[in-house]
C-alpha cells in the first residue's frame, strides 16, 4: 500500500489539491490536533471536507489519534524546542497509543494522504507518523506530495 502525505503552508489551493488529485488520494487523513485555525485558510475543518469532495473526489477524516499532544507540540514549536526530543517524545507517544493496532492497515489500502500544516515532510509529525507505521504494518510505501 501507498500511504501519501502534504502539507498545505506555502502551496496555493490550486496547487495543494491538484497534487492530491493527481496522486489518485481518495481520502485526506487531517492529523493536525487542532483543524480549525483561521491560519489554516482553505485546509480549514469546515471547509476543507466540502474542497476536498468536489475538486478531488475524496473524503476527509480527522483523526487526533496520530497528532502530537498540545503539550509535546507547545515545547517544539512555541518554545523552539529540538527537533531531536520532540520526534522523541512523539515516537513515544505514538507507542504508547499503539496506533498501528488501533488503525486499520484495511483503512489505507483506499489512497490516503496524511495531513498536517508543515510545507515539507522534514521536521514534521506526519512523515513520523508514516515512517512509525510502516515500520509496523507490510508492505507500505511512503510518498511525500
């Protein structure tokens, strides 16, 4: 399986959701904890389902499960923590909520693209999100859009 993931700071609507069109993504996973920032512009919850739906052809889940807490996120980003100490605490996290039992791999074989806000997947959540959960499950391919 292909397991996508984007960002959408610094990408423009055309952009963002032509890349998710072309990759054949047929459902967004948005694991931002928080989805309804006014920062957020076109990825923002209650508009991005509707975006998605009628540009694309896919559907949305929000899934806080693969989202850092506010307090790990908080220390890097507020407090310009260490990029070492938070993939740290979020790997931890992440196995500590054993996420790759509590999603279903079945989930993915559908094309989906893990989203959160960061332009690129370097010194972003989602790309150890993927990399944790292809470490777990077979077969799993990593593709940043």
């Amino acid at each position: 399986m292909v397991i996508y993931t984007i960002g959408f700071t610094q990408s423009t609507a055309e952009h963002f959701f032509g890349r998710l069109k072309e990759a054949g993504v047929e459902r967004l996973v948005d694991i931002r904890l928080k989805n309804d920032s006014q920062l957020a512009a076109f990825a923002k919850a209650a508009d991005l389902p509707y975006f998605l739906r009628e540009l694309v052809g896919a559907g949305y889940v929000h899934e806080t499960l693969l989202a850092p807490t506010a307090e790990i996120m908080d220390a890097f980003k507020k407090r310009k923590g260490d990029w070492d100490v938070f993939r740290d605490d979020f790997l931890a996290l992440m196995a500590e909520r054993r996420i790759e039992t509590e999603l279903d791999p079945a989930d993915f074989e559908t094309p989906s693209a893990l989203l959160c806000s960061e332009a690129g997947p370097e010194k972003c959540h989602r790309s150890l999100v993927v990399e944790y959960l292809a470490g777990k499950w077979p077969d799993v391919d990593v593709v940043h859009l």
